[in-house]
C-alpha cells in the first residue's frame, strides 16, 4: 500500500475536502462516509477535554492524534498549533514526534494566541519543521494566522505564503480569508497547494466556488464538532425546558451510527 504521505500529497492534484475528527468514533464515521482523508482540530481535541482551542500540552494533543490515526485506514493530518513552541528547533521536534506516530502531515502556525511572530523567526520555523519534514515523508502545511488573531493585511499574508513556500512547507494556509477575490489572490501568488479553511459564518464558501477559485485543500476546522455540539445543546434543552423527547425522531439509531463505521 502507498505510505499515508504519499497518498495524502497525491490528492493536493484536485481540489478535495479534509474532515475535521475529534475523536475515534467520529473519525470511523467519516471515514464511512467516504471522505479520503481526515485532520484533526485543535479546538475540537480542546473541547473533548472540557478546555477552550489552546489549552492542551503537546502530550495531550499527539496522544489525541494517535487515537485518531489508529482507528482509521487514511491519511491524516494533524492541527498541531503552533508546534508548542517558539524556538525553530523545538517546534521541528514536535513534526519529528507527530511523524513518528503515522500521521500523514501536520501544520505549523506562525502565532500564538498572544501575537504573531515576526517574519524572519516565521521563515525559520517553517524552514526547521520542513527539514524535519522531507526526512520523515511529513506533508507540511505552513499557516499564516493574520486574518484570525486580529492583523487582516493580504499583502502581509502572501508574502508569508511564499516564503514559507521557499522555505520548505508543502501546502500553505491562510484561515479567515474574508471573500473569494482574497482567495484566487492568494493561490495565484503560489506554485504549492492552498487549504482553506472553512467553517466561519459568511467566510465560508461552496466546494465550487473554492475550486474555481484555486483552493486545492478545504479543511472544516471544529465546525463538525460544532455541528455535533449543536445537537446535544438543542437535544437537552428540549427534554430540560420542555420535557419532550422529539429529539429522537430527528436522530440515528445506534444500528445506524455502528453502520458508518463498520463501512470504514
């Protein structure tokens, strides 16, 4: 069989859709589904374990990512923030240890929930964590987090694209990317695939419509788990406030649910 790497980078060719798992069983579903390949989240893998997006150690996020990796017969990617740490050489220790458990790839953030890193500690970075990269057989996807921590400048934005691009990193990614016209700006400016990210409200856009647009990768983040999460508050509200059980009129039976991942 194809290493998951190799399998991974060859769907990049076409535009294709990642889906976000946040654990074993979702990603048995997905799987089911036919999606062919998965990544994992960082605010869902958060939220499994009752904590906000970045509030898990690198311990607790690989251990997360290895669940997911054993359950399932894709590649998967893993959402490894900012590689849990600020110094090149640490962060392109956390690809060596994300690599070694079987994941097909993973990312790398230029950003903490404080700041943005400045451009030439950015490069180096990507440029260690992709070192790491070609030797395990790791697709890295090098993120530029200005458009999610409060710095929307699109210039600013493809010129971390390219040189994270030069720097090494396989696939780039810009998450909140407010309209299509940033999107085909973006991936004109590069030779390498682009991951959008979707599932922010009216910065979401269809599969067509980000095909036409260049986009090669469209990850769903924690919208999954949101729209999982959205299911259990409506469910519980309505036996709590209103002591109906309509709920399970709407829901999948236990046979079904157990169907899905028998077919993965």
């Amino acid at each position: 069989m194809r290493p998951p790497s190799d399998r991974f980078l060859k769907l990049h060719q076409q535009c294709f859709v990642i889906a976000n798992a946040w654990d074993a069983g979702s990603a048995r579903i997905l799987a089911g589904l036919g999606f062919p390949a998965l990544a994992t989240s960082s605010g869902a893998a958060a939220g499994v374990l009752g904590r906000r997006d970045g509030q898990i150690t690198r311990d607790e996020a690989l251990a997360h990512c290895r669940l997911v990796v054993s359950a399932v017969d894709l590649p998967v990617s893993a959402d490894l923030e900012n590689c849990f740490a600020e110094a090149p050489r640490e962060a392109a220790e956390t690809i060596r240890l994300a690599a070694e458990l079987g994941l097909a790839g993973g990312s790398i953030e230029d950003a903490t929930r404080d700041k943005i890193y400045g451009f030439d500690l950015s490069v180096e970075r990507v440029a260690a964590a992709a070192e790491i990269s070609r030797k395990a057989g790791f697709v890295l996807t090098a993120r530029a987090e200005n458009f999610v921590r409060n710095q929307p400048d699109l210039d600013d934005t493809i010129t971390r694209l390219q040189a994270y691009e030069k720097a090494g990193a396989d696939v780039l990614m810009a998450p909140g990317l407010p309209d299509l016209a940033s999107v085909r700006k973006v991936c004109s400016a590069l030779k390498k695939p682009f991951n959008f990210m979707a599932g922010i409200k009216g910065k979401s856009f269809s599969v067509a419509e980000l095909e036409a647009a260049g986009v090669k990768r469209i990850s769903l983040a924690t919208s999954l788990y949101r729209a999982a999460m959205t299911g259990l508050v409506d469910a519980a509200l309505e036996v709590k406030e209103r002591g109906t059980f309509n709920y399970l009129d709407r829901s999948l039976t236990s046979a079904e649910v157990a169907g899905y991942m028998k077919n993965a």
